[in-house]
C-alpha cells in the first residue's frame, strides 16, 4: 500500500529502487512517529514548546489580525496528534477547535477527547453542525480539519499530486462561508522527539483545488513523514459503477493517467468493451492467450502482455505481479468477462480491484 501510494504520487520523480527504499523508511518514520504520540500525549503543556518548532509562525499571525478566523489544514503526518497541543504557539487570546473522527469505542472516546482537550481545544465531531463551526469561525476563532485522506464517492473531483481522485469539499465551504482566512500545515521531524510546523499558504478563491494544491506542496516538504497506510487513490467502482462514474465526465487537465488491465485471455473475440467503461485518464494494457489474435477494437497503440491460460492461482498471481511492476504507475484495476474465481483471488492476493462484467 505505501509503494504504491509512492508510485503514484512520485510517479515521474524517482525510479521503482528508490520508492522503494523510499517505503521501508516511511515505515520505520511511522513507527517513530506513532510512538511518540503516545508519549507527546502526557507531556506537560510547558515542555510542548520544546517539542516543536515553528518555522513562519508570522503566516498565522497576518491570517488572523482581520479576526476573521483560521481553517488550518494539517496532513496526517509526523506526530500529527501533538497539533491539538500546540496552543501556546498560536496567537494568544483566540479560540482553538479542531475536527475528529469519534471513535466506536464510547470508552475509548471519551479518554481521546478528554487527552485532546488537556489544553484548551475544542473538538468538533461529524455530529455537530455546520452553523456550530461556522459560527466558532466567525468569532474569529482557529480550527484545524485533516482532509489529505480519501473520501469515497461523494468527494469532489479534483487532481491530486497530478491524479484525478476525489476529497473533501467541508474545508472549502467552510472557509468561503465564513469568509474565513486558511493555511496548510507541514509537520517533519526535525530530530527524535522533535518536530518542525512550517505553514503553506492557499490560493484564491479557496476552492477544493487549491487547498488540495496546498497539501500537495505541504506533504512534499517531508514525504517520509507522511501516514502512506491509507489507498489514498483508491477507485470506487463496481460493475455497476463504472470508472467513467467515479472520474466524472471532466478529466480536469492532463495528469497522471490511471492504469487498468483489459484481461482478455479466455474472453470471446467479440466481447467488446462497454464505453462507460473508457475515459481520457485511463490507458488500458491488454492480456492475452499466447496465440490468441488481438481484437479488432484495439488500436494498435495499447500495451499487450501475452500469458499462458492457467488456472494456477499462484502463477496468475506471479503474472499480475510482474505486469504490475512493468511500469512506474501501479495498476488501478482489472476488468474482465465473466472472471473465473481463480484469477479473482489472484487478484485480491495483490490488493488489485477485479471487474467482471
């Protein structure tokens, strides 16, 4: 998960070695970063200073001199739970709040939110209102929203590090609503124990774009710091919810493509490809039987990787592998005719989506 998240978000940077020694130190970042927290979580208000350092705090002061509140958007990333400790580094005599993702666990929850708020935050979950938090911005207050990770198919369709994907509207609306300043965050680890904020300005008119744009530039500042665990380009689709559904009908500019593999190996010649199932981001390579003939709806232009008909779980797996590997960008997902069960568990094993129409 976190190569391929590198794959795409890199793709063009860096060769397959490097993200990959790229991967196993963004795992031993995390694990540093993770257990931190819980030490960062107990620490007494006085040493939190020590703790982080601030690179352009003047950013947060101009915001904010209009008293008319601060979005602040933070990644996940470093030791991201220290942020709801950091109000001694803000301007003094404002309000801070902060949104969270309640936890299932009512037990657990209540602990979370009672650490979080030690000194002073205040946490505004799903459950409350917008009117709630645009009010608390208007009275010039400060508020932090993570909004880098996925959102599923009621995001708004924006380009991330270049890809089409999807993400949260909330912090846009929110900004433009209450008319409100907003700045992103980066947060690196500057030595064992010790990090440094440095704030990132977002363009006018503060749309979902520019704030993911913002983020971009944010995360970049320190990609190994970065919480990559999560399919952060993930495709919601289903066969009935095409890629032609999930990537809308505007490809938002050139960017990096989305990689799909057209399984054609045991298919009947004249299967065709449904058009909801095209778009301008997506370049599909085509599998095919040793001998059998290319279809007449190829171009002539596609990537045709040729394979033995086996029904070898293993060996299906060793080919989607090796066809996955053969190109910077990772696969997206695989689309096929009636799939048979095997070459769908083959594909689970490598985490790739499996079609079957």
């Amino acid at each position: 998960m976190v190569l391929r998240n590198l794959r795409i978000a890199f793709y063009g940077e860096y060769d397959l070695p490097t993200l990959q020694g790229m991967a196993r130190e963004s795992f031993r970042r995390t694990g540093a970063n993770l257990f931190s927290t819980a030490h960062t979580a107990r620490l007494a208000s006085a040493r939190i200073s020590a703790a982080l350092t601030v690179e352009n705090q003047g950013l947060v002061e101009e915001a904010m001199r209009d008293g008319k509140g601060l979005v602040l958007l933070p990644s996940h990333m470093g030791n991201w739970e220290i942020l709801s400790r950091m109000n001694r580094l803000f301007p003094q005599g404002f309000s801070i709040g902060a949104f969270y993702r309640p936890l299932n666990n009512p037990l657990l929850d209540a602990r979370v939110v009672q650490q979080r708020e030690t000194d002073g935050t205040r946490l505004f979950s799903k459950r409350d209102s917008l009117h709630q938090v645009n009010g608390f911005l208007r009275a010039g207050g400060l508020i932090g929203i993570l909004a880098d990770q996925r959102v599923g198919r009621q995001g708004e369709l924006v380009r991330f590090f270049g890809r089409l994907t999807r993400a949260s509207p909330l912090p846009s609306l929110m900004v433009r609503r209450s008319r409100s300043q907003v700045l992103t965050i980066s947060l690196k680890t500057a030595a064992p124990g010790k990090w440094r904020v440095s704030y990132h300005p977002v363009k006018a008119p503060f749309k979902t774009q520019e704030c993911m744009d913002s983020l971009e530039i944010a995360m970049r500042a320190s990609p190994l710091d970065v919480f990559w665990m999560q399919e952060r380009w993930k495709v919601y689709i289903s066969p009935h919810h095409t890629i032609s559904d999930w990537l809308g009908t505007d490809s938002l500019g050139t960017g990096k493509p989305h990689r799909a593999l057209l399984w054609l190996v045991g298919v009947a010649d004249n299967w065709e490809l449904p058009p909801s199932w095209t778009h301008p981001d997506v370049i599909y390579e085509i599998v095919l039987a040793p001998e059998q003939a290319a279809p007449a709806i190829l171009s002539g232009q596609e990537i045709i990787h040729r394979r033995s008909p086996s029904m070898d779980r293993d060996e299906l797996q060793r080919s989607i592998a090796t066809i996955d590997q053969s190109s910077p960008l990772p696969l997206d997902y695989i689309l096929t005719h009636a799939a048979p069960q095997v070459l769908a568990k083959a594909a689970k094993r490598e985490f790739i989506p499996l079609i079957s129409l």
